[in-house]
C-alpha cells in the first residue's frame, strides 16, 4: 500500500529509461514533488542529458554532483588496497559506487526534508540491496520507494509501451532497438539483458563501448610506469595524479590495448546466477600492478593473510554492506598492512595482457638478491640449516606411517 503521507521524494537519476519512467509513475501514483539527484561517477557524456530529461519531465529540483575524485579516493582506493575481486574475476565496479550514491541521497532527502529516497534498481538484483542497506546502516528511519517492487512495469515491452503514452524519448542503439542494461562510471562499464541473457551467445563486438577487440589492439606493445604510496598509485610516467586522474588516464591506455573485458556469470546475493559483461581497463591494470608492488614489499604471513581475507571483504562489498562494522573494522587492517607499499612497478600492455616488467621499492623492499642469488651468498645463508628444518616439519608426516 502506497503512503499518502508522503511528498516529497529524492530519486537516484541516471537520466535512462528505467528512471525516467519513475519520475513520471513517482509523481503520478505518489502525487508527490521528486527531485532528482544524478550522480557523476566518470560515465561521460551523460550528466547534462540527464539534467534536460529530468527538466523535461517536470522536476523543479534538479542535483548534479560531481563525485569523481570522492569516488577515486575514499571508495575505489581502499577497496583496491585489497586486491579485491568477487568471484575471482569481478572488480565490483558497479557494487563501489552505490554506498556513495546512497550517502548523497541522505543528505540530500536531508538538507531538502523529503519523506523519501527512491531508486530505480529491480527486484531481481543486486542494486536493490546495495542501495537500502547502504540508506538504512546511514539513517535508519529513512523511507524508501522501489518502483520494481510495486508496479506491474515487469517486463522491457511494458516500459517501452508506457513510455511512448508518457511521451518519454527512448535511447535507441546503432540498430535502432532499446540498448543493453548498463552501467557507467570511472571505473568500468557493465552490460546485461538482450543476448547477454543466453550465455551461450557471444557479445556482439559493437557491444562494447570501451575497449577495441584484442585482434585491433596495436602490434607494438605500451610500457608504462606506475608509482604507489601506501598502496595507492599516486603517478603515471612520473606525472603526478589525483586518484581520478590515473584511473581516468589508465583507462585510455587499457581500453588501447584491448585491456580489462570480462564475460562473467556471476551468483547474484540475491539467490540467481546472472551473466554480465564488464569493461573495467584502469582498474585491471591497477590490480596486476599492485599485486607486484606487494610481492616486493609485504611480508609473506601479512600477504597471504590478505589474500584469504580478500574474499570476504569482496563478498561484503558485492552484497551492499560497505557502511557495516564488519567492512570498516577489515579495513583497518587493510590499510594498515599498505604502509610499506611503496615504490614503482614498470609493466607493459599488449593485446588484452598486462605483463609485468619490473618493480622496486628504495626504502621498503622485502627482496634480498643476496639471499635470493644462486650464485655466491658471501655467508647470508647457511644452506645446511635447512636440513633441520625440513626434519622438523617432516615429523608429523612420518608419524603417519606405522613401521
């Protein structure tokens, strides 16, 4: 049941079909003034577009925000310094950015006393979750309207049909049909539905919006060099950047060289397996890069703890709970293992690959050529106390057996 006590509402507007829609079907069912709020997360070319939609369809109170620096920096960076991926593959670029959309519709619902936040995420996914956790961990009496929940909207036919009797312009593809289901920002591209939704079907080249197809990529390789601080890369070719800019420049460089596509079928927190395809080039090469700088520089018991928590703080991040104890009290100590990652990786891009060349850290490398070297160790190691070594770790192993 709708409630009528409500009249105001902040709507997260990417300036697309499905909230497009909602602003209408919000003001015609709610009866109530929404505002809209659209977030610029790096998706290019769509920000001011949004804004004339929005204006078009009547909303008074229109909010732009600039968060590309704020998202490169407090979101992308520390959920980097752990190497995270879902699922082995998935550098969660949409998951990243929805505790930060949820943040400013807060503050906005605050700052304008509106009774509500509203999204346009669907039943059947993700977003759904990541948004109202996000809202609730933030302001736990904050009402919210999912539209996908309540209206008979449920199919891509029924949108387009209410759409074309609300007069709301669709975006069409190079074919001239509805484009894929998509989301855009600073750190990837994401697709589902259409052909994706068969996961037997290849995507269509002209699909990718991104990166060239590793066939077309340059015959001659790219070298680049990165330097880190603390686990952050804070210079490309020993040009300083903001966290916005080297992700930006880095995505250039990867989306050259065919680098960072993934065709994925992925275990929604929801309960259903869902196929996606994913452009993230910046963020790949960032990956492959601070894994080497770690290798140099985190001791083994600190790395490899790392990694076996990696997948937890993934699977957090993937299912919405970046505002949760659990989240902030395991970055902690992420952040705290990334003191000593220091120092500059040199890497090479050619065709989809990023291959890494080198890496050095002056003041924090772990890396011993004297002890690591076949040659003379000059008395670094004696290689006879190995023999004790194994002795000991072998007795357990020899207890097994009965003589």
């Amino acid at each position: 049941m709708k409630d009528k006590n409500i009249k105001k509402v902040v709507l997260a507007y990417s300036g697309g079909l499905d909230t497009s829609i909602i602003v209408k079907w919000l003001q015609d069912n709610y009866k109530c003034e929404v505002i809209t709020y659209t977030a610029d997360l790096g998706q290019q070319g769509e920000i001011e577009s949004a804004k004339k939609r929005a204006k078009d369809l009547g909303v008074k109170q229109i909010y732009l925000d600039d968060l590309k620096e704020e998202f490169a920096k407090d979101f992308i960076f520390p959920m980097f310094r752990a190497n995270t991926l879902y699922e082995e593959q998935y550098l969660l670029g949409t998951a990243i950015a929805r505790p930060l959309i949820s943040k400013k519709l807060i503050e906005i619902a605050e700052d304008c006393k509106a009774d509500a936040i509203s999204h346009g995420a669907t039943g059947k996914g993700n977003d759904q979750v990541r948004f109202e956790l996000s809202a609730y961990s933030l302001n736990p009496n904050i009402k919210i309207i999912a539209p996908w929940r309540e209206w008979d909207l449920n199919s891509r036919d029924k949108l387009l049909a209410y759409a074309a009797s609300n007069n709301i312009p669709v975006e069409m593809d190079k074919k001239n049909t509805p484009p894929y289901s998509m989301d855009a920002n600073l750190l990837h591209i994401s697709y589902e539905g259409k052909v994706l939704e068969d996961p037997w079907s290849s995507p269509p080249e002209d699909m990718w919006r991104w990166t060239c197809a590793p066939q077309n990529a340059p015959n001659d390789p790219e070298e680049l060099e990165l330097e880190f601080f603390k686990g952050d890369p804070i210079a490309l070719n020993k040009k300083k950047m903001s966290p916005a800019e080297i992700i930006s420049s880095l995505n250039d460089y990867g989306a050259k060289h065919a680098i960072g596509r993934l065709d994925l079928i992925e275990n929604r927190y929801v309960g259903m397996k869902s196929r996606g395809c994913y452009e993230t080039p910046g963020g790949t090469i960032i990956l492959h890069a601070r894994r080497a700088i770690e290798s140099a520089t985190l001791d083994r018991e600190v790395a490899h703890l790392k990694s076996e928590i990696m997948p937890k703080y993934a699977n957090i991040i993937y299912n919405g709970y970046w505002w949760s104890p659990e989240r902030e009290n395991l970055q902690k100590f992420i952040d705290s293992t990334q003191k000593t990652v220091c120092g500059f990786v040199r890497l090479k891009l050619y065709k989809g690959n990023v291959i890494i060349e080198g890496r050095k850290s002056d003041n924090f490398s772990l890396y011993r050529e004297n002890l690591a070297t076949f040659e003379d160790d000059k008395g670094s190691y004696d290689q006879k106390d190995a023999q004790g070594f194994i002795a000991l770790n072998a007795l357990r192993l020899k207890n097994r057996i009965k003589n």
